[in-house]
C-alpha cells in the first residue's frame, strides 16, 4: 500500500509498503478515507522526538471497515468510522474511568498509546491506504448514514474537535464566561468553536497569524495579534481590568519563527496574565519531555520558564494533556449530525495522499492560507 513515512527532520516520503493487516482477533482493518496533518505531527516532522525513521505518521483517521477480526463483534464491515487518535484497551483502570488517553495496555509504563506517534506505541499511522485498528470494537465510532456527505466534518472528531471541547474542559469553562484562547491553529480554532457551542459570552483568539485570526473572527471570537500589542493587556482592557473567567493554552513548544521573533514558551505567562484571578486554564499545546531539537535551551530538557508565583497568588487551577477523545467523540458527533457543528469549516486544503510531503513543509511554515490539511488516500 502507498504511505507517508517519516524519513528524517523535515523529511516525509510517500512510500510503497506492506499492507496493514489483521494481526490480532480484536482487529479491524480500515480503507482509509480521509486522514489530516495536524499540529501535532509537526513536532516529529520537525525532528524534535525519538521518531524512528520508516514509520507512517497520521493520527487523525476515518475510513471504511473492510475486514473485522474472529472476537469483532459489534462493527462491521462496510460500516464508515472516525478512528480517536488515542489507541485504548477499554478494560483497564484507566479507559473504564474514561481516560482512554492514558491506556494502561495500550502503551504500558507510558504515556497512552496513538497511531504514528514517537513514544506512543508501535502503532503506524493512517496516512496511508490501509490502517489497522486495535480493539477494533472499542475504537471504531460507527458513523451514521450521513458519515460521507459530511465526511470533512466527522474525520475531526478523530482528534481536534474533542481535544479543542476538552481545553474548555480543562480549564473549568461554563456558560456566560468569557475564554481566553492562546493559538488560532486548528486546536485553538476548535477551542473557539466549543466555547461558542458551550454557551462563552465572549472568546478572545491569540495569535500572530492574520489568515488564522480571521477564521476566528467568522465564528464571532475576537481576534487579537498578538505582534502588534501585548495579547494580555489587550483582553484585560476588554473585561473592565479583570481578564477573560478562562483561557485555554493551544500553542505548545512552537519552533517556528517565521514572525520574526523566537516563541520562548511564554503561552503560559501570558494566560496566567490575561486569565482572572481563581480562573482555570486548559493546556492542550503540547510541551514535550524532552526536546532535544528545540531552540529553546529550557525546553531541550522539558522545561518552561514559567512564573509559578504569579499563578499561585491569583489562586488559578490548570488542567493539563491529551484529550480523551472517547469522552467526547459520540456527544459531538450528534452536534455535526444535527447541523450545530460545522468543524470543516478551517479546512484550508483537500490534497491527495501523493501531495502530503509539500503539505507538510507549507503547514510546518504556518504558509499563508495553510490552516487545515486533510488526506485523501483514494484519490
Ligand atoms: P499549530 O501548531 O499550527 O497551531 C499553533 C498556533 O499557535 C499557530 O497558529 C501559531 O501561529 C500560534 N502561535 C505561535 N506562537 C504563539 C504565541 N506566542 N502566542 C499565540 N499564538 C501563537 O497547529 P494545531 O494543530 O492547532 O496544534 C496546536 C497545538 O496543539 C500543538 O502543540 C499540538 O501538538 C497540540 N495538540 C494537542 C492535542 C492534545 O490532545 N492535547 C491534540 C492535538 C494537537
Ligand atoms: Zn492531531
């Protein structure tokens, strides 16, 4: 089958390999339909992670069962699923207190398991023609009869639609509040779209990418560019000195310096400013544990120059990590199903599988225009 494998820093190739298969009775193997790039795979593009080279990267995965396992019993061939990025067992501790992101069998003694992901299991990725998929009946969201005429809309549940709705989570978010949102990328555009579908009386969209902020602003979120004032200030001034009641981290370690200027981590300080006191914050940016490839000399080891004593005398609560997309998976799809969720909507650009190796080195320079890349291997 035709994949895209990681071939070194900045080096992605598409390949002919073996095909994905049936390995173990609780498999399901899936044609894959539509697969994205995301943020997150960026950080192994970029060669920051263990990334062993040859591996299929692609965590955000939907597509048609073509063959089931002999212990499969609830999907079936022929059904269309949206694969979670996180891979769960659903028996352990874990997963049966909903956090599939941190699979105790999937991925033991770590961190939870994914597809195409360094330090997350063994698990090759779906961008690619063929994916297998662990505990198939566990993993599979079975979509319902519109699965192809919104296609676009449903391949999101596979990560950045429940991880954005889980930021607000994590950061203790209700109805009537006013968010704070760091990153106008994919996940923090997500964010935006779940304060809005949770009730937000206003969102505040950080970020210096202009084409990015005013995907923002079309959902009814203020943009705020944060290279030309200090993002902060700018929220505090719109909530009479106080700041937004929550903020939401959806940056990370960031690499990229094509503003001009070296991003230190300073998300954090920033939210910690911009959010009011006893505010929660919710970080999904991801800072690695180690980051060896990084510029920044703190962040080589894992570590954030972050004003702990700021944070501490405001009394804020911070919600850390991956999103257990299971949690939330089958409640959003009934929001796309009904109409009142529309996540294509930042989809920049729909390329055939052959085309990813560009796309990854446009979306890596945060290219003007290159917000949302989706796959698809079929054509
Ligand atoms: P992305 O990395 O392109 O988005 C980051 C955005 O932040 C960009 O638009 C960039 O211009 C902006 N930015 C950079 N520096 C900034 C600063 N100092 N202040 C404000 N904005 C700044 O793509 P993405 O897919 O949206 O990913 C965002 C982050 O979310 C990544 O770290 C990714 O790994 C992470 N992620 C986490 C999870 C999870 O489960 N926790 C899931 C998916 C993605
Ligand atoms: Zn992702």
């Amino acid at each position: 089958m035709k994949a895209l494998v990681y071939n070194g820093p900045c080096d992605v190739q598409i390949k002919n390999v073996p095909d994905a298969t049936i390995e173990k009775p609780t498999d399901v193997l899936v044609r894959i339909t539509t697969t994205n790039i995301c943020g997150s795979d960026l950080h192994m593009y970029e060669g920051r992670t263990s990334m062993e080279t040859g591996r299929i990267l692609g965590h955000e995965n939907m597509g048609e069962v073509i063959a089931v396992g002999k212990a499969v019993d609830r999907v079936k061939v022929g059904d269309m699923v949206c694969l979670p990025f996180n891979i769960g067992c659903g028996f352990c501790e874990s997963c049966e207190r909903g956090l599939t992101g941190f699979c105790l069998t999937c991925n033991p003694g770590s961190a939870g398991a994914a597809y195409g992901f360094a330090g997350m299991g063994p698990y090759s990725g779906g961008q690619a023609e063929l994916l297998r998929v662990p505990y198939g009946d566990f993993n599979c969201l079975v979509l319902p009869k519109d699965a192809q005429e919104k296609e676009n809309d449903y391949v999101m549940l596979s990560d950045i639609f429940p991880t954005g709705y889980h930021a607000t989570e994590l950061a203790q978010m209700k109805p009537g509040d006013s968010v704070a949102i760091y990153g106008a990328g994919p996940v923090g555009l997500m964010a935006a779209m779940s304060a809005f579908l949770k009730g937000a009386s206003r969102v505040f969209v950080v970020d210096p990418n202009k084409d990015r902020l005013a995907l923002a602003e079309k959902m009814g979120a203020i943009g705020i560019n944060d290279i030309e004032g200090d993002g902060a200030a700018q929220i505090k001034e719109l909530t009479d000195g106080q700041g937004a009641d929550c903020g939401c981290e959806c940056v990370g370690y960031q690499c990229c310096d094509k503003h001009g200027k070296e991003v230190p981590n300073l998300t954090m300080n920033n939210l910690v400013e911009a959010v009011k006191p006893t505010g929660g914050i919710g970080v999904v940016g991801v800072f690695l544990p180690e980051d060896p490839g990084a510029k920044d000399e703190l962040a080589k080891e894992g570590k954030l120059a972050f004003d702990y004593g700021k944070l501490w005398f405001k009394g804020q609560r911070i919600g850390n990590g991956q999103a257990n997309v299971k949690a939330y998976n089958r409640s959003l799809a009934k929001l796309i199903h009904a109409g009142r969720a529309k996540p294509s909507q930042i989809i920049s650009h729909e390329l055939s599988l052959d085309e990813a190796p560009h796309a990854y080195k446009k979306f890596d320079e945060r290219a003007d225009g290159w917000t949302k890349v989706i796959l698809k291997p079929g054509q």
